[in-house]
C-alpha cells in the first residue's frame, strides 16, 4: 500500500485546492535574501496559507527551456515548516518522488512559515544549477528557493515576491517592482508561479543597463552584470547591433509577446556559461570579456539572438509535450529539432542580419556545421536525428566533442535542426519562385493572436506540416519525416542545401574564419576532417571519430600525443607533418602516452589538411546571401 506516493498531477489538476488544504484567497510570499550570494549561500522564507489537513509540497523538478529533470534539490539546505506560532511540523519526503513532501497542518493552522536555503556552491559548468554567483554579481533562479502545493496550476497560483540584495547592488528583472527606488529590500508585483519561475534576476555590485530600440513598444533592455567595471564598457556599435536586432525581430514575427524584455547577461569566468529563454528574458552568461573582446563577442554573438528567439518559439509557441503545466510532469522532447532547431537557425539568421555577424561569418559557421554533421556523425547510422530529440534529457550532459560524441551522437536537434530548417527555407523560396520564405511561417506561426502578454500556445506535429502548407503547398509530412528518421551516413539536407542554395558544401586546406575563431577560443587542434581527432594544444585527445585513421590505428580520447616525427608536440609541428606527408611524404610518426604506457603509432595519411568550406555555384541564384539580408532599413 502506498500511502506516502506522489499522485500524478494531471489526476489531481481538477480537484479544488480546497481538498488540499491551501487556501485560493491569499498569495503566498517569497522572500529571497541574497546578501550572502559571494558566499555561495542564499537565503529565502516562504509563507503559505493553508486549512487544516494533509498536504504534499513540490519542489521544481521539469524546469522550462532545461528539457530535464535538472531541479537543483541536492543544493537545497535548511528545510524547515513551521506554525505560524513558530511550531516545527514533522514532514517526510516521499519514498518515491524526491522532490515531494508530505506533512499534516494541525487544526487552528492558517499558514506555514517556511525557511530555506540554496547551497550555491556547483561548479562553473551546466545550465541554471551550475555556478550562479560570483564575489560581485549574482542570477538568481526562483524554482531554488520555494516549494508549491501539489495539485496547484503554475498559471493559476499567485505568488508574491520580494528580494533583498548585497549593499551597493543594483538588478535587472522582467519582473514589476512596486517598492521605491533605493529600498533596502525590492518587492514585487503579484504574479503567477509560472510567470516567477520565469523571471529571473540578475544582480551585481557592476551593473549596467542600456535601453534597445527605445521607439519600439513594449520597451527591451539589455541589463548586464559583471566581474569588474571595465567589463560593461561595450561599443557604441555592438549596442546598435542589439537594437537593430529589437526591429529585425518585430519584421520577422511582426507581432511580440512580451510586455518589456531584459536580456539578463552575466559577464563573469566564474559562472556556468550558457543561455536559457524566458518569455520576458533571458539568462545569457557568457565571458567576461565577451563584449569588449571582438573573438569572443563574434564567437558569442548568436547566444543573445537565440535566446530571444525563443520568446515566439518555444516560449509562447511551445510543443505539446513541454506544455505540462507545472513542474513535477515528465516533459516529452520530440519536436525539439522545431522548439531548438527553428531557433537555431532564425537565431543565426537573426544574428547576421542585425550586424553581429557580417554574411561571411554566417556562412563560414554554417559551413562548419554542415561538416561536421555530414562527415563526423557516424553515429547516425543507428540514432537518427528525431531520436536525438526524443532523448534529449539523457544527452544534455554530454557536451559537443566530449570522448566518443560523434559515435553516441548529442543534442544535434540545435545544429542538424538548423540545416534541416535552412533546407525548408530554400525549399519554400525555390517552389515560390522568390515569392514566399519561411519568413511567412516565422509571421503567421509564431506571431498567431498578434500581440499578447506572455502565454502558451502548444502545436503538434501536424500543425507544423499545416503551417508551412499554408505557405507553400508540399507534402512537408514526408519531406520532414524522410529526414528526422534518417540513418544515412550522412546528413540528408546537405543534397537539398547544395541543389538550393547557390553554394555547395566542399574542403579545403586553410580553415575558414569561423575554425581559426573556435580552435582559438576552444585551444584545439581540429584534424577531424584529416587524421580523425580533436586535440588540445597540449596533445591531449579529446576525441577521436569513429572510422578514422587515427580510429582504425588505436588512438582513443584521454592519449596524449607527446612527440611528433621526434618532436616534443606543438600544434604547429602536426600541422606540418600533416603537410610534409601530402602524396608521397613519410608517414607521421607519433609518440603517445596512454595512462603511464608509452608507444610509436604511425598514420599513414598523405591528403594533407582538410577543413569545410561553402564554395560559390556560379550562374546559381544566391538564396543563402538572400536569406540573411536585413528586412528593415
């Protein structure tokens, strides 16, 4: 008999919250104290009302734009319940569900005090559950502080907000602050469960806030906070970039939903770097130096245009699947190569034409990105690009290039998703001979119901093949299947990129811009397209793909390349003896060291260097130069 276990909460979704002894009348308050966030501790105090009876709490469990079961509730500390009165109240978690508990409120109770802590101590490395602070800013995710009532709608519970932050610290929100300016502690407009967990806050000690597009309605910010003042100090021309990017993306989707946006960015080398969307932001944590250092604000450039893409797809136009409600519902990924992939490639798109990238960058990154899915991703002949997707929560740990990635494949739905909705593009703008582009789509698809606050409007996959038949009759059903459910050894929509686009995938000896900007800014050596491996600049491999040459001589990820033709390794002495041994040139000697065991492995590899390039088609219609050109003036 289980009595203690979590009773699904779409069973639970049509019972009053009566039954579950919380009262529907008072919001509850959330206080979060983050005056201890540079000693990696936060603080918060949650009131709820309540009636008599048994109750389970939640914790977060699915959080939004993450995929995964990635609520934090390892790092949660000091959990107590307590009277109003100050009484303690005895909770037990749940034998199965980690992230409920259960407990009785005693007769006469009105509201439960609790107290929480956030252990704000994770590495700088994964999404919103990584490293959060540093000594002089902070970004402060709701869903680690507060726990729910079980059967509670996120949309329907209301919540009250406050925030009290280091002395001298200022913050960016979309939330609406309704305390004076200067108050010790920020109190906040009354909002939704789902609308507070989607409102993050950024804080720091070097705070910066600029206004976008400031003759665009509703009003967007960009709101940074950085390490050190100098940090803050970006280009008259990079903040021009981002406003033109405000007008490119109300051409785009005409219509917004959203009633002011802040781009929430952490400037900071001790923060996990990465970007999650919000329907009103986004928390986008990059390098501190990213916008004063022009390889770094190229090589990030489109983290800030993807994330806000996300706000017309994936937060207001969002999968069946994601759509659960709340946060204890397991989400169902398979039309991420729509949610991800669609917004990869209008977040690229989206990045060229507002200036980040000029055109050359933006071909040169797709270039590399249709090499590597067409030539290094063995794994496709048994995981194909949907299976990706449907599996996204058990990928997600795995990084690009980690040991064996080309052979287990990883969230390729993002940059296999962007050719595959490239293709679409062409598709589209070749059947209608220039006339339509999934420009249409982008308007009619993601800007249904013109412009809204900040809601959920979930499709299928048969609203997608609807949508694009609205704009261009084809059988998408099929032209998207074929691909999605492909385990071909190659990437399906290079045929159609290289028949459409006016440019055709092909190899080179010199690197394009975009390899130079990523071997710098990762410091390997990529000889993928070559010898097979990756390395970094001090031998290490970091992978070796599967088939290769270095594959079919032994090499593995984790050997270190000590010497090369009797040499102590250096990246530039491989990349001559790749050179010296073109045609008939001696084989590459190399000595390696394998966890203490050292041995000579030779590669008899004689093609020289190799590297992807979009060479021009002439007397072709150049679709892919159309495609980026700015739609406003």
């Amino acid at each position: 008999m289980q009595l203690f276990r979590l009773i699904p909460l779409a069973a639970l979704a049509a019972a009053s919250l009566a039954a579950t002894h919380v009262s529907a009348q008072t919001p509850i308050t959330l206080a979060v104290d983050l005056t201890d966030a540079p000693r990696k501790i936060l603080h918060a105090v949650e009131t709820i009302p309540v009636q008599p009876g048994p109750l389970t709490l939640l914790y977060p469990k699915w959080i939004p734009g993450e995929h995964m079961p990635s609520g934090p509730i390892d790092n949660q500390a000091g959990f107590v319940i307590a009277t109003s009165t100050g009484t303690p109240l005895k909770w037990q978690r749940d034998l199965v569900d980690m992230y409920a508990y259960h407990l009785t409120v005693p007769a006469g109770t009105t509201q439960l005090n609790i107290k929480m802590d956030f252990l704000a101590t994770a590495a700088a490395s994964g999404y919103s559950a990584g490293a959060s602070t540093s000594a002089k800013l902070a970004l402060l995710s709701w869903n680690e502080l507060i726990v729910y009532p079980a059967d509670a709608k996120a949309s329907e519970l209301m919540i009250t907000p406050s925030l009290k932050v280091p002395t001298g610290w200022k913050f960016g929100t979309a939330l609406e602050e309704t305390s004076y300016p200067g108050s010790p502690i920020a109190a906040f407009k009354t909002v939704s469960l789902e609308q507070l967990i989607d409102s993050p806050v950024l804080t720091g000690r070097w705070f910066r806030e600029i206004p976008l597009a400031t003759e665009v309605t509703p009003k967007h910010f960009l709101d940074m906070a950085a390490d050190g003042p100098e940090d803050l100090d970006l280009p008259q021309d990079r903040i021009d970039s981002y406003s033109k990017l405000i007008r490119e993306s109300g051409e785009l989707f005409k219509s917004r939903h959203y009633n002011s946006y802040h781009f929430l960015v952490s400037l900071s080398d001790q923060v996990a770097h990465f970007g999650l969307e919000h329907h009103q932001s986004s928390d986008d944590r990059v390098a501190e130096k990213t916008f004063v250092d022009d390889g770094q604000f190229i090589a990030n450039g489109l983290l800030l245009p993807h994330e806000y893409t996300h706000s017309w797809n994936g937060k207001y136009r969002r999968p069946a699947g994601l759509a659960t409600g709340d946060y204890q519902t397991p989400m169902k990924g398979d039309l991420l190569w729509v949610y991800e992939g669609l917004t990869e490639y209008l977040g690229d798109v989206l990045t060229s034409r507002c200036g980040i990238w000029p055109t050359s960058v933006y071909i040169d990154r797709l270039a590399t990105i249709a090499g590597y899915l067409n030539d290094l991703r063995p794994g496709r002949t048994w995981r194909d690009l949907q299976d990706t997707a449907t599996s996204a929560q058990i990928l997600y740990d795995y990084t690009l290039n980690a040991p064996y990635d080309n052979w287990r494949r990883n969230t390729d739905y993002y940059d296999e998703g962007e050719l595959l909705w490239l293709e679409v593009d062409l598709t589209i703008r070749a059947k209608s001979n220039g006339k339509k582009s999934l420009n249409d789509f982008a308007a009619a698809f993601e800007g249904v119901g013109g412009n809204t606050g900040p809601r959920v409007v979930p499709y299928t996959f048969n609203d997608i093949v609807t949508g694009l038949n609205n704009i261009v009759p084809n059988d998408w059903a099929t032209f998207l299947r074929k691909r999605l459910d492909s385990n071909e050894l190659h990437a399906p929509e290079l045929a159609g990129i290289d028949a459409l686009s006016g440019y055709k995938l092909t190899y080179t000896d010199k690197p394009n811009y975009w390899e130079q900007l990523t071997e710098g800014q990762e410091s390997m050596v990529d000889t993928r397209f070559s010898l097979g491996m990756q390395i970094d600049y001090a031998g290490r491999v970091a992978d070796v793909m599967i088939g290769s040459i270095a594959d079919k001589a032994g090499f593995g990820p984790g050997m270190r390349i000590i010497a090369v033709n009797g040499r102590a390794f250096a990246p530039p002495l491989l990349r001559a003896a790749i050179k010296d041994a073109v045609g008939n040139g001696p084989a590459i000697e190399l000595i390696v060291e394998n966890e203490g065991y050292y041995k000579v492995i030779p590669l008899n590899y004689h093609a020289g260097e190799k590297y992807p390039t979009f060479e021009r088609t002439p007397n072709t219609p150049a679709r892919l130069d159309d495609i980026v050109q700015p739609l406003t003036k």
